[in-house]
C-alpha cells in the first residue's frame, strides 16, 4: 500500500473530468487500496481518484465513526429522490483549513461498482448523500468552493496560494 499525494485548490488537475473504469481489475483494487490508506490517514471521509491525480471514476468514502465501514464507488450514477435541499459545513482534502455551508439534495439513489466490480445500488441520505455528491463533484472537475461567492472563493484561492508558494 502506498500513500498519495493529494492535489490542492487552486492546481488546475483538479478540474479535469474523469473517465469511467472499463474494467475493475487487480490495478484498480489496488488504487482503491491506496486511496483508502491516504484517505484514513489524512484523515478524511472520503476521496475521489481525480484528488490523487488518477482521471478514472473511482471514489472511497467511509462515513463511520469507527472508521471500520469502507465504501466503494466505481463509475458512480446519480439519482435524486428528495429535492430537499440539505445544508453541510463542507471540507475537502484539497482545500485544506477551509469549511463553508453547501446545499445539497438530502437524499439520492446512488448506483455503481463495487471493488469486485459488482453493481450495487444504495438511497443515502444526511451526512452519506452529501459525501457522495461532493465526491462525485470532484470526478467531473468540481469543488465544494463552485458553489460560494466569486469573493470568497478567491479568497481561498489566494490563501492556499501564498501556502504553497512558502512551501516550494
Ligand atoms: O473529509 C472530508 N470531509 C467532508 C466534510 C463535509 C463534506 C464533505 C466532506 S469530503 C472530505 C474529504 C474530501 O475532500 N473528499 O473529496
Ligand atoms: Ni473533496
């Protein structure tokens, strides 16, 4: 297992659309593997393969306190239930120290492939739904920071900016 270095807002990587997994063989297990470790570590609740700079349709999430409910979603399909729309504090791997409310559908019908390549289909709502949306966001080049003000998304923008540059 290995971890992977995750991509920050504003690297332009982050926007590229991901392509779907023609087949889930031993190489794709093995990136999901590697994603859950980056994943636990860092720590988050979920990951998008476009995060590490892999353009393929693949997404790991595990919402569980203990940490011990790992999820699996390769070439994801949404469907939205209840348009309700319900409001997060969001946070993002790739947009480290920054957290604002997004409104999303309260509860979809998620469809996709399992680490097996099997196809599952499940109707998440709360704190999974809204996990999932932004994970599949991330697989057509989209962040959490798309859906808030011009000004303060340049705002995070140049914060993150003058971090990396003091880093280089
Ligand atoms: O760890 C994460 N927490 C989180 C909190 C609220 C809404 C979405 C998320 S996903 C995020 C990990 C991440 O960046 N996934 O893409
Ligand atoms: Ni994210």
């Amino acid at each position: 297992m290995a971890l992977l270095p995750i991509l920050e807002f504003p690297d332009p990587r982050l926007r590229t659309v991901a392509k779907p997994v023609a087949n889930v063989d031993d190489d794709i297990r093995k990136l999901v593997d590697d994603m859950f470790e980056t994943m636990y570590e860092a720590p988050g609740i979920g990951l998008a393969a476009s995060q590490v700079n892999v353009h393929k349709q693949v997404i790991v999430i595990d919402v569980s306190e203990e940490r011990n409910e790992p999820l699996v979603f390769i070439n994801p399909k949404i469907e939205v239930l209840d348009a309700n729309l319900f409001d997060y504090e969001e946070g993002c791997l790739s947009i480290p120290g920054f957290y604002e409310s997004v409104s999303r559908p309260e509860h979809v019908r998620v469809t996709a492939l399992n680490r097996d390549g099997t196809e599952f289909t499940i109707e998440p709502e709360g704190l999974l739904a809204v996990c999932i949306q932004h994970e599949m966001d991330h697989l057509q080049g989209k962040l959490f920071v798309d859906y808030i003000s011009n000004m303060k998304r340049q705002r995070i923008r140049k914060k993150l900016e003058k971090q990396h540059k003091a880093k280089a």
